[in-house]
C-alpha cells in the first residue's frame, strides 16, 4: 500500500521536476535529512559536474540564471500546488537570489526577476502536474530517489497523461 505523500515529498518533487524540464543532471532526490551537507532540512543534490554557461554568450547566461533560479522555488510553488500551503526554504530563496542578481543590475530588477521566474515555476509544474504527483509518490514510499530514476518516473507519467489527453 503506497503512503501519502508529505508536504516535504511534493517539495522535492517540485525541484526536480524543474530540474527535468531544463534538463539538469541530478544525482538524486531524497526526503531524508541530510545533515551531513550541511542542510538543515532536506536535498535535492545536483551533479558537480553541471557546466556553466559561458561568459561571453550572455543569452545564455541569462537562460541558466532563470532555469537556475526556477529550479530554486520550485519546491515551494509545488507545495503550494499540490497541498494549498508551502515556502521555499532559506536556502532555496538564498540560491534563487544569487541567480537573480546574477541576471539583473539592481535589486528591484533581480525581484521582478525571482517573481516572473516563479510564475513560470508555477506555469512549468501545473503542465507537468502529473510528473509532480507521481515522483511524490514514489518519494513517500522511498524517500531517496536516483536522479535517472526519478527523471524516468518523471517521464512516464508525463508521457502517460498526454497519451490520454490525445486520446480525449
């Protein structure tokens, strides 16, 4: 019998169903807290080896800031989603306000920047919903998820929703 998902599962699911959508590697996703690298709560834990874009192409640079910085609320927007409450964690806005900042010349740019990234955060998991539910899922019964597993469960339900839409 599969258990409900948490609050802190639909979270996690939110980072990496963004993280699918840009196509960022990632390692795993887990519930389980993770002191050990020095969070307080609970990781999403992306490849080292995630290249960075280059400084002289500055298109691209700002298509990672924003991906970057998507992948950084989701978990906060899935949350208020799929459970009517949630916040991206300190760390989670820490890391969305880097990649703002980095994408913007003042501080009131790099806020109207963190909120459009967020309505398209929202946007990105609402299509993606049945990807958000479905890794939850398997995270409430697994708690740590590889991160080509959790694309695959990912993929699949996303697959499997819009095979049925087209079908309706």
């Amino acid at each position: 019998m599969s258990t409900p998902p948490t609050a802190t599962a639909y979270h996690e699911a939110g980072h990496a169903l963004l993280a699918w959508f840009c196509e960022y590697p990632t390692a795993e996703v887990s519930t389980i807290p993770d002191a050990a690298a020095g969070l307080a709560g609970y990781r999403l834990a992306h490849d080292a080896d995630q290249e960075d874009p280059l400084q002289e192409d500055p298109a691209r640079a700002l298509l990672c800031a924003a991906n970057s910085c998507m992948v950084c609320l989701a978990g906060g927007v899935a949350g208020r989603i799929a459970c009517g409450a949630g916040e991206p964690s300190d760390s989670d806005v820490a890391g969305a306000w880097h990649c703002a900042l980095q994408a913007s010349e003042t501080e009131d740019a790099a806020e109207a920047f963190m909120r459009w990234c967020e309505l398209q955060a929202e946007a990105i998991i609402m299509q993606y919903r049945a990807g958000l539910e479905a890794l939850a899922g398997a995270l409430a019964d697994h708690r740590r998820i590889p991160g080509e597993e959790a694309y695959r469960i990912i993929g699949e339900a996303v697959k499997r929703t819009s095979k049925q839409a087209r079908e309706d």
